[in-house]
C-alpha cells in the first residue's frame, strides 16, 4: 500500500487481494467468513473479502435489520466516548475494537482532547494488521496503539508493554466492551472477566457494553435473531444473545449513569431519533462508573 491511503481508496478486487493476501499471511483461513470483517461490511466499510460480504448478503436475508442495528451500536459506542471525555476521562481501552472502520473511537476521543491515548485491543491477526497501518498513516502511534490479545486473558491486555506505555491505571480509564460480549459464552465467565478488570481500573473509570438481544422484540424479529445466531455457527466465532436482566449482571460492582441499560437508541441521544427503527429492541446497553 502506498502511504497516506487507506484500504477504502482502493477498487474491490484490490481489496479483496490485499486483505486476503494478510490472512493467508498469517496462516489464517480466509475460506471462512470473520466477525471482525462482517462488522466492517455491515458498516459499509474496506476490510472485508468478498467471503465476508456473501455472508452478510445471507444474514440480511435472515435479518433485514442487521445493518440498522450495526450503525446504532455504533452510533452509541460514539456517544459513549464522548460521555466518557466530557467526564474528563482521556484513556481509553478498546477490547474488540476489530478492523479499522467508520467512526474510530481515538477519531472521537482526539475530537474532545487531542492529547487522549487509546490503546486497541483484538484477538484477529487482520484486525490488527490493519489497524497498525492506519495509525501509522495517520502518525498517532504516540498516543494510539493497537495490541493483539484476547478479552479473556485480562493479565495480557493490561500489562501489555504499550498498554502501560500509553495508560496510566492510577488515573480513570473508560474501559469500552462494544458489540464483543455476544461472541463471549457463558462458559467463559464474562462476569468475573469484567470484575476482574475493573479490581484494576481507578475510581471513576467507566465501562461501556453493549449486547445483541431480543428479550423484548415482536415474535418475528425473535425468530430472525435465532436464525442469524445458528448463521454464525458457520463463522469463526459463536453468537450468544443475552436479556436485559443479564445484561444488567455484567455491571455488577458498577455504578449504572443514566439511563441505565437500554436500546441503543435510548442512551443519551444526541441527534435526532434516525428514521430506520427496525433494529430497536435488537440490542442492550449500557454505561457503568466505578465508585
């Protein structure tokens, strides 16, 4: 790639040939459609291979609303942020952050204060590949990394040498789980996961959630949320939905901020209600402080 353009400026076929020429790279099976880079698609972004968008087509069908659901997730992770900056906050942890894509939460974070340090954090080797380039692109590697680990080894993330090179624990930290729980089972523990991270967070830290569900949705859209989960049975990762009352268990030993756990809709709106509701009940979330 030639330095200053990102993956986006490029025409598919391009794309298709530079992301799959990473994953065969890294030893990975680019046969089979990535979580990661199926976000991306929903959103309408670069980092995906034609695999990826065949599944999306395929999903779309199970779930029409899955692309609305996808710009309101991340539209909250947004408003999250920006929560977390007028707080004060200026470190940010990203766990699941995924490919590079529309609305980058070091983008939001630097829109607040240009001296917040982010540090990304993602299991998928693509992910952070080209997470890497981008910030080398943008010459933020001062105050942004990108570390490749996973959710469940918190030891890992936390004494990453550029986590603590960038991230001050003795200071709050707005701690960001956006659209990752789902792909975490209940085998795994995410509950203790979370306590455990926030034992190593400062008072005054935050933590951002947010859930695909469909406890409170109509009959038919329940019925299209347990199709798409068996969808993803076909992926490299699992799909779990959790309720309301679940959801609310993840923030045990947090202080819920108003609203509370909602639709994403619903928390802290700052732009006028977008006209495609479709995805309402679909999602949960959520922002906890710690006392």
């Amino acid at each position: 790639m030639t330095a200053g353009r990102d993956m986006s400026d490029y025409d598919t076929p391009f794309q298709d040939m530079a992301v799959t020429a990473w994953l065969e790279a890294a030893g990975i099976d680019a046969s089979l459609p990535s979580p990661d880079r199926v976000y991306d698609a929903y959103l309408g972004g670069s980092h995906n291979t034609a695999v990826d968008r065949a599944f999306v087509e395929k999903v779309e069908q199970i779930l029409p609303s899955i692309k609305p659901l996808a710009r309101s997730n991340r539209s909250f992770l947004r408003r999250a942020v920006t929560f977390a900056a007028s707080q004060g906050i200026t470190q940010f942890l990203d766990i699941g952050s995924g490919a590079p894509t529309v609305g980058n939460v070091h983008e939001i974070a630097f829109k607040a204060n240009p001296a917040a340090h982010v540090v990304y954090v993602d299991s998928n080797t693509i992910a952070v590949q080209s997470s890497a380039i981008r910030l080398q692109e943008q010459m933020v590697t001062d105050r942004v990394a990108m570390i490749q680990e996973d959710l469940r080894n918190p030891d890992g993330i936390l004494n990453h040498p550029r986590t603590l090179e960038l991230i001050d624990f003795s200071k709050p930290v707005c701690l960001l789980m956006v659209a990752l729980l789902h792909f975490v089972g209940d085998e795994d523990k995410p509950g203790e996961l979370i306590s455990y991270y926030r034992s190593k967070l400062a008072p005054g830290s935050l933590l951002a959630l947010s859930h695909i569900c469909s406890d409170e949705a109509p009959q038919d859209q329940k019925d299209q949320v347990a199709a798409f989960v068996k969808a993803y049975e076909n992926t490299t990762t699992r799909l779990y939905t959790r309720t309301k009352a679940e959801m609310e268990k993840l923030f045990d030993g947090w202080v819920m901020q108003e609203p509370g756990v909602v639709h994403p809709p619903d928390w802290r709106p700052d732009n006028p209600i977008d006209s495609d509701m479709s995805a309402y009940y679909l999602g949960w979330c959520g922002v906890g402080r710690k006392a």
